[in-house]
C-alpha cells in the first residue's frame, strides 16, 4: 500500500467517523446555509427592500440592535413574560394533570375547559383579555394559555397511560405510593414532559410575542417589531432582526431544556430494573 | 440523582426569582422619564379618595399623530398643578380598553371611540379636541387634480368627482378613515369603490406596486410615504387633498378627529382641569410654532422606543398633523356631527353629558 492510499484511507475513516458522529449536525448546517443563500439570491433578485430585505442587510441591523440599551432591557422583559406565562401554566397544568390522570371524571370535567383553551383564537383571546389586564400582563396570560393545555394533556396521559403490569407488581409487593411515583410514574412520564414543554416553550414565545405586539406592551420585542413594521423606509431589515431575536430565544429555551433532559434521562434511564 | 435535583432547584430558584423580579420591577417595561413619579400607585382610581385628588395622574395616548399633542408635556415630564403626570403611549387597539377599566386619567381618542366609551361607561368627560384631521388622499396618478387652498364647497364638490368609477385604497377599514371618507363620497353621490387597504404599509406597498394609485393615510405615513416610493423608482408620488377640508366645505364643519377625554372623578377638581388645559394648549402651540420645534418633539418620541413616530418625518409635516386645542363644549357641534355620521345610533346628539362644563 502506497503513502497516499493510506493516507486517503485515513482521510475516508475521519471523514466517515465526522458523518457518524455530527451528521445531523451538519446536514442541519448544511439546510441553514442552503435557505440563507436562497433567501440572499432571492432578496437580491427580487430588489425590493421593504418586502424582503437581503441578509446582510438584516445581520447589520441585527449587530446594531446589540448596541441599544433597549434591546437588552426588552428582550429579557419579553423572555420573563414568557417564562412567567410558563411557569404558571406548568405548574397548574401539572397539577390538574395529575389530578385528571388519577380521576377519570375530573378529566371528563375538564375536557370542555382544554378544549376551548386549544381551538379558541389567540388573537381573538388577546383582544378579550386585553380589556380585563393591563397590556403588561396580557402576554403572560395568552402564553399561559398557551401552554396549559398541553401541559395539562401531556401529565393526564402520562399517568393514565402508567405501565399496568408495573403498578400491578406495585400493588403485590405493597410499594409505598412515593416509591410507585418515582419509580415508575417519573421515568414514564419525564420523556413525555420534556418533549411537550420543548414544544410548548417555543409555542408560547410566539403567542407571548404576537400578545406584546396586539396589547402595545411597552418595553417589549413585540412594540419593537411594531414599530419596525410602521417604517418600510428603513425598518424591514430591522423587524427581521428582532425576529430573529424572536427565534434565538425560543432556539436557546429548546437547546436548554434538552440539556436538561439528557440529564434526568440518563439518570432515570436505571430507575427502573 | 443529585445531579438532576440540583440542576432542577436551580432552575425553579431562577424561575421563581425572574417572577419575583417581574412582578415587583416596572421601571424595565416603561419608557425614560426625566423624573420618577412620587411614591403612590398611579393607577390607583381616584374614585378611593373622596376628594379626587391623587399624587400622579395617567395621562394616556394612542401611537402616532395623535400623541403628538402631549410630545411637549412628556418630554418635559410636565407637572400639572402640583401633580406629577404619568404620560404612557399605548397601542390604538388599547384606548376603549384603557377607558373600559379606567386606567386612563386623561386620555386622548378618536373623538367617536371616546364618546362611546363615555357614554358606555359614563366615567369620562370629554374635555377638548387635539387634533382637526390628519386624513388626505395621496396618488401616483398624475390625472388627478388637487384640492384648492381655501376650498369652496363647489371645489370640494369638483375634487371629490374626480373619483367617481375610481378606486381609492384606505386605512382604517369601518373605522374613522374609511367611514368618513364613504360619507363624503355618498354626500356628493360619486359612485367610487373604498378598497380596504388595511394598513399604512399595506397602501404603500400597494402604491410601489402600482396595484393601487389612489389613498387614504393619514399624516406622518402620507408624508413618510413620498420618501418610500422615491428609493423604490416611483416619482410621481402627490398629496391631494386633506379629508379635512373637504369635510368643512361640504358639511361647514370642522372634523374633530380626536380629543382628550378626562375621568369624571378627576375633573371634580376644576382649577386642576384648566391648569391642565392650559398645559396641553400651549403644548400644542409650542409644537406648531416651528419645523425646528416639531423636530425637536418628534426625536424625543423617536427616542422613546414606545411609538413609531421618526424626528425627520415630523418635521416636515407637522402642520398637516393638525394638532390644536379647543374645549369640548365650544366644539360640540363638530364632534355631534362627526359621531353622528360615524356611529348612527349617536345621530340623535343626544348626549350633552359627555362634555365637559366648568361650573
């Protein structure tokens, strides 16, 4: 075998070992690449700033937006609503779930409650509670309404839907109700939660965001993004910025919360014998 | 297992912390002040204290033109008769609710919107009106003929006639916009199609376009839009003719566009309503008395990051921005035939309690 094949053996074995390891990685790259360029071509061709501006010209508005005390302020402003809005919902959506997931006619009690939460409008709703809160609170309570429902139908059906032959073994060994809970509710009901609070936290960043902009909360991204929109002189690029502002929070919140998981899982990933 | 509960108390500690901080921090979500307001909750209703009187007042004000009457006392963070002013810009969508839950000590509305909710609520007096009309017709046509200075009502007749198997795209669909300019055009029976333009950059993105040649937007949008189309090629961008105007020629009326509404149990205290009114008429002068001053005004709202108004762009129509103050009561006959056309069933004028009277 000659130097050169095996060195570009060595190279197809790095690169086969790269592919195995970060392939998602890099086909994720690889479409962001691949959408940014077709929206540059296209921004470019289409010439029409105040309908789509080219990237560049939204990544210097974006670079500018870092240099506003503002931004910092409203930003973390509209991610405490958001949290805000998130923590309520998960709390009392974990409640009720448990209690829905235990008595079935609570569920059956709720199901009207959950329903209408889900299907009703989230603008019509903001216009409503608009009037009973001020603007400021307006956001929090949409993105609670936001997340409760799936919250709630995530922890309902994750107990309703506990391993039978698990919680029967339960019962003959006469496991304490604390131990049947962390060892066999939890790890049931853990991958279910993260996966629903992923989706949830992104949903709920967008209705909280939408809210912000409908309610004019002061100190906000949404006012920001409405006051760019008013402006297609030169605002286009910078109500594209704060979009993206919009969806690195929700990126980050995502990426956090998988973190998160992988660390419980990996613990309770030996709960169970 | 320590692990995960450790990074789970830490995560419910921090979240309890931002819900501490968010419900006890609410100098984050408001604008700059030059000064604090004193200690006592603003929005606490006059109607606890017998008397009516409060440490700080909430003076309301929907985004845009309208706003502009108060850009002089928010700037100045203006005292009214000793009491601290607590000047908020909220969104238009904003205004019945802040007048329905009684946020608002004053406040300033579309004259129609304010007189329902006074009416439906029966908490507020109308104390005055701020602005005479900021509407106007703008095209890219260049068929078009504009509307004279001084029109006479044969001129207005003549103006609105041009239109007629045309289609003119407006802001403000079945609202004061779109109603108003529709009961012109029926008062002169020009068969012309209002097309819904939803919004002001809807219209001007329609304009570049060329889907639509013909609009109704109201001033600082009318005058922000000529700089628009000029950087994308269209040139021949015009403003025709103010709503306003044509509206005073045919019905020999001013068209009281909106107005500064007051909380009933505020205006109990009179030698506070007319210090305030003397406050925000001659915050009104100092903004019209020059281009330099209503550019002055408009940075600072520019500055405030909490409404959408641009220095460079006020400046150069200030004056179309209408801005002045007259009491309700000597504009009663205005406003009743504005809301009479704009809500129907106020087209009795049946409602002299919603002005306000200083005894």
């Amino acid at each position: 075998m000659t130097a050169s094949s095996t060195k570009r053996n060595k190279a197809a074995r790095i690169a086969g070992y790269i592919w195995r390891r970060h392939g998602g990685t890099l086909l994720a790259l690889a479409a962001i690449a691949l959408f940014l360029g077709a929206w540059e071509l296209v921004a470019v061709g289409l010439k029409k700033e105040y309908m789509l501006p080219r990237f560049s010209a939204v990544c210097v508005a974006f670079g500018r937006l870092w240099g506003t005390p503002s931004f910092y302020r409203d930003t973390f402003a509209t991610l405490l609503r958001a949290i805000c809005g998130f923590a309520i919902a998960f709390f009392a959506g974990a409640a009720m779930g448990v209690a829905g997931g235990v008595f079935s006619k609570f569920r059956a009690f709720c199901k009207p409650l959950v329903a209408f939460f889900r299907a009703a409008p989230t603008m019509g709703l903001t216009l409503v509670i608009m009037v009973w809160l001020r603007a400021k609170y307006t956001p929090v309570c949409i993105g609670f309404l936001m997340v409760f429902p799936v919250i709630y139908t995530t922890v309902a059906d994750s107990i309703a839907t506990a391993p039978r032959d698990l919680l029967q073994m339960a019962k003959v060994y006469r496991m304490p109700l604390s131990k049947q809970i962390r060892y066999i509710y939890v790890p049931h009901a853990v991958p279910m939660m993260f996966s629903a609070c992923s989706t949830a936290f992104a949903l709920n960043i967008k209705a909280t965001v939408s809210a912000e902009i409908l309610a004019h909360t002061v100190g906000s991204i949404g006012v920001h993004m409405t006051n760019a929109a008013a402006d297609l002189l030169d605002g286009t690029a910078m109500l594209f910025a704060w979009l993206l502002v919009a969806v690195l929070l929700s990126v980050l919140a995502e990426c956090l919360l998988k973190l998160i998981e992988r660390l419980c899982l990996r613990r309770y990933g030996n709960a169970i014998v | 297992m320590k692990k995960v509960i450790v990074v789970l108390v830490a995560l419910f500690v921090c979240l309890a912390v931002c819900m501490g901080a968010f419900a006890c921090n609410n100098a984050a979500t408001r604008p700059q002040q030059t000064q604090d307001p004193v200690d006592k909750d603003s929005s606490q209703s006059a109607d606890q204290d017998p008397v009516g009187a409060k440490e700080t007042y909430t003076v309301f004000a929907p985004d845009g033109a309208p706003s502009l009457a108060l850009a002089k006392m928010m700037k100045d963070n203006a005292a009214v008769a000793g009491h601290a002013m607590d000047y908020r810009i909220i969104g238009a969508a904003n205004v019945a609710a802040s007048m329905i839950n009684g946020d608002a000590d004053f406040i300033i509305a579309p004259t129609n919107a304010g007189v329902m909710q006074s009416i439906n609520t029966d908490n507020y007096y109308m104390l005055g009106v701020t602005s005479w009309g900021n509407l106007y017709i703008v095209t890219t046509n260049d068929g078009y003929e504009a509307l004279a200075d001084n029109a006479t009502t044969a001129d207005a007749a003549a103006f609105l006639a041009q239109f007629a198997a045309k289609s003119i795209s407006s802001i403000g669909n079945n609202q004061v916009p779109d109603n108003s300019l529709k009961y012109l055009l029926g008062l002169q029976n020009v068969d012309c199609t209002v097309a819904d333009g939803v919004d002001a950059a809807t219209i001007q993105a329609d304009l570049i376009a060329g889907s639509v040649d013909c609009a109704l937007l109201g001033e600082p949008a009318a005058t922000a839009t000529k700089a628009l189309l000029a950087k994308n090629g269209v040139t021949n961008y015009r403003i025709l003719g103010s709503l306003s105007a044509v509206w005073q020629s045919l019905t020999g009326l001013a068209y009281p566009q909106a107005g500064i509404f007051v909380k009933k149990s505020v205006a109990a205290d009179q030698a506070f309503i007319a210090a305030f009114e003397s406050t925000l008429a001659a915050s009104i002068d100092y903004f019209n008395a020059s281009a330099a001053n209503a550019e002055e005004l408009g940075n600072y709202m520019q500055s405030r990051e909490d409404n959408s108004l641009k220095g460079a762009i006020v400046k150069q129509c200030y004056l179309r921005t209408a801005q002045s103050y007259r009491s309700a009561s000597a504009a009663k006959e205005d406003v009743k035939r504005l809301v009479g056309v704009l809500v129907p069933r106020l087209a009795d004028g049946n409602y002299d309690g919603v002005f306000y009277q200083a005894q």
